[in-house]
C-alpha cells in the first residue's frame, strides 16, 4: 500500500511540472489544468486541493479568418477573463491567457533560406486614422541580420503558419532596442493583438514572459526591481531554469494578461553589456542587496509606441535631452547615449557608459550635482560614428562636437 501511494504521489508531481503544461499549450492551447488522470491522482492524493477549472472565451482558431477589429475583442475578452490559477502542485498559471499565447507570439527569421537567425516577437495593434492595424515587433539584435523581407511564423494547434513581412523600421541596440514588422492581413488566420497596460508595473509587482527560445516555447515568471521610461528591470525568480534566462524578444505581461513591453533578454554577469550593474552609484533605482546575477531588461511599450510614430511622421520621435536642467539637444529613434561623463570644481570625474538606466530627459540625475562644472555627453549613431555635447553647467552653455568614428 506504501510503495503505491509513493508510486501515485511521484507520477502526479511528474505530470504537473510546468514542461507538461508548455508542451500542451504549443500543441495548439490544450487546457493544461490538471485535468483528467492528473485531477483524478490530485482528488485522491489531496482530497482538500481544488483543481480549478479554466474559462474558455474565445476558441482555439477555428473560426474563419477574421478583421483587425475582431481579433481586438477577442484579445479583448482573453485578458478580461485572464487571472492568476495556482494550486497545491503546480507553479502559477495565468488562464486563460496562457491557452492563447500561440496567437500572440511568433518566431521571425530572414526570407533567405541560407540566413540562419530567428527571434521571436509579438503582436499589436495599432489605431491609424478609424482603421486597426495589425503589428509585429521583435528585438533589434537579431533582426538587424536578417535583412527587410523576413518571414514570421506561428505555431497554432501543432501547425505551423508561415507569412512574408517587412521590417520597417528599426531603433538602436543599446536604446529603442526593437524592430517593426509589417504583418501581411493573412496573418489574421491566427493572430490576435496583445492589449497593452495603462500603467507601468510598479515594483515589486510579477510579471510572466512568454516566448521561443531555440525554436522551444518558454514561459518564465519574474519580478520588477525597477520601471521607468527607458527600461524595466526584473529579476529571475529562484525556481527559473537556466534555459530561460536568454528568452530575448518574449512577450512580458502582468498579472492581468497585460503587455507591457518586449524581453529583451537578460544580461549574464560575465557579459560586458552587464557592467554597470555592478556599479550601484551609477545606478540609484537598483536596491543595495539585490543579487543582480541573472536580471532582465524589457523594452516598455512607449518605446515601442515611438517606432510606430516614426514611421509615420519621420522626426517625431525625436526626444528632447536634458543637462542640469539645461537643454541640450534631441535623440532620434537610431541614435543612442554612448557615455556621460560629469566634471566637478575639485577635478573630480566620473563616466557612466551604455547605461539604459539613464533618462533621456534628466542627464544629471546619477551624479551629485554639488561642485558639478561641466557634463559631456557621447552620442552613438546607427552607422557607429559618435558626436558629443559639451555641457557648461555654470554658464548654461551648450555646444557641440563632432568625434571620430
């Protein structure tokens, strides 16, 4: 009687794992709920557990291709009814999003054959003059070696549905890290649009990233260490799996089933790009303890808004940079800030490189601004060539300098 209850006991936790809820959603949104053999193993081994049953508002495309103004309602409807499901065996499940993740996602690759790199990316939707759009968005870094026409792929009810696209227009690695996808109408045989947060997550606050890794679907949950207008930083939660900590372009929600920006994946704390973690003068809004080993970077969705204004008023998106309070110029969508550099009164120097972190619109505001003399300020084109603004703080001067490349 021992060995078969340890023998019940050892399958139900087997069958509750979140790959056996992962391998079901990809196969087509199956209700990976603990139904069937794994309900009936729960009711017996832990008669006091609830098994909750997910709601099922919109179905699993089987209806005709639809409008943009449909699919709206659908995602609509999908995160109305989206809430947080748990239980005794299993890590939490937002439902019933997650059932309908493979309509939102796509994996995106070159149209040329011989070109081998694939991202992943997400898509939304846009409201141009009484008319819905239908968008794709995607990680620059990868993007970038495809080249214009590219193909996106989704993977709905174990099929796989492949449409040509464009890519657009595109930001900068280091600042509006993403690139714009125009998605063909086709793609409204199994695309639905994300609905997008009204409000930054605060921190502290979960959030869940959904996306394909190495060509495997991936689902991680982490938590937000900081939020602001250029990035939001979270951190791995204990339980993730190493495999997850590069999920770059993953579409990240809150709670509700809200969008709130695209993964960008996170910085390992050997690599380069990760420096300034470390440096927590640099960077005020990160906590003193927090164990920064495997933190993530998302792309918030105002960024991702200022790719779409581009395209369609070029110059638009120009941001305006501040110094001390002092104007100093405008930021293009392709332009990124290299390094600023603050020089005091005593002689005193200090330099923050590549840092995300920075706010456009307030320079100044991780360094002392006591004894502050002069700001210098590189900027990084698209094409790698730099110029620099020359900040007199004292006089209100601003000039500008153009560097080698």
């Amino acid at each position: 009687m021992k060995k078969r209850f340890l023998f019940l006991s050892c399958l139900a936790v087997l069958f509750a794992q979140p790959s056996f809820a992962q391998s079901a959603l990809v196969k087509g949104g199956a209700k990976a709920t603990g139904k069937g053999f794994l309900q009936k193993s729960v009711s017996r081994l832990y008669p006091r557990i609830r098994v909750p049953k997910v709601p099922t508002v919109a179905p699993q495309i089987t209806l005709p291709t639809a409008t943009p103004q449909v699919a709206v309602q659908i995602s609509k409807q999908i995160v109305a009814a989206s809430k947080i499901q748990s239980s005794f065996l299993k890590a939490p499940a937002l439902q019933p999003f997650e059932q309908n993740t493979p309509h939102f996602l796509f994996t995106v690759s070159s149209a040329s054959k011989g070109n081998g790199f694939q991202a992943g990316g997400f898509v939304f939707a846009e409201e141009n003059n009484g008319k819905t759009v239908l968008w794709g968005v995607a990680p620059l870094e990868y993007v970038q070696h495809m080249g214009q026409n590219v193909e996106v792929s989704f993977y709905v009810a174990g099929k796989k549905f492949t449409y040509p696209a464009e890519v657009v227009l595109t930001g900068r690695t280091e600042g509006i890290n993403a690139a714009l996808i125009r998605l063909p109408d086709q793609v409204l045989e199994v695309a639905r649009p994300v609905i997008w947060a009204k409000e930054y997550p605060q921190k502290g606050t979960n959030l869940f990233t959904y996306g394909y890794n190495n060509g495997r679907y991936q689902k991680a949950q982490r938590r937000v260490i900081t939020a602001h207008t250029e990035r939001i930083v979270e951190s791995l939660l204990p339980a993730e799996a190493e495999g997850t900590l590069t999920n770059a372009g993953g579409l990240v929600v809150n709670e509700k089933g809200e969008a709130v920006g695209l993964s960008l994946g996170t910085s390992h704390p050997l690599a380069e790009r990760a420096e300034w973690y470390w440096n927590r003068r640099s960077n005020k809004d990160l906590p003193k303890t927090q164990d920064l080993s495997a933190i993530g970077e998302i792309l918030p969705f105002a960024r991702v808004q200022d790719l779409l204004r581009e395209y369609r008023n070029p110059g638009s998106a120009q941001r305006v940079v501040l110094f001390g309070g002092i104007w100093v110029g405008k930021l293009p969508i392709t332009e990124t800030v290299k390094s600023v550099t603050a020089y005091y009164e005593n002689g005193f120097e200090q330099t923050i490189d590549k840092n995300p972190f920075l706010k456009i619109g307030s320079m100044d505001v991780p360094f002392e601004y006591e004894g502050l003399k002069k700001g210098k300020i590189v900027i990084s084109r698209k094409d790698g060539s730099t110029y620099a603004y020359w900040v007199d703080v004292e006089k209100r001067i601003v000039t500008r300098e153009e560097t080698i490349r």
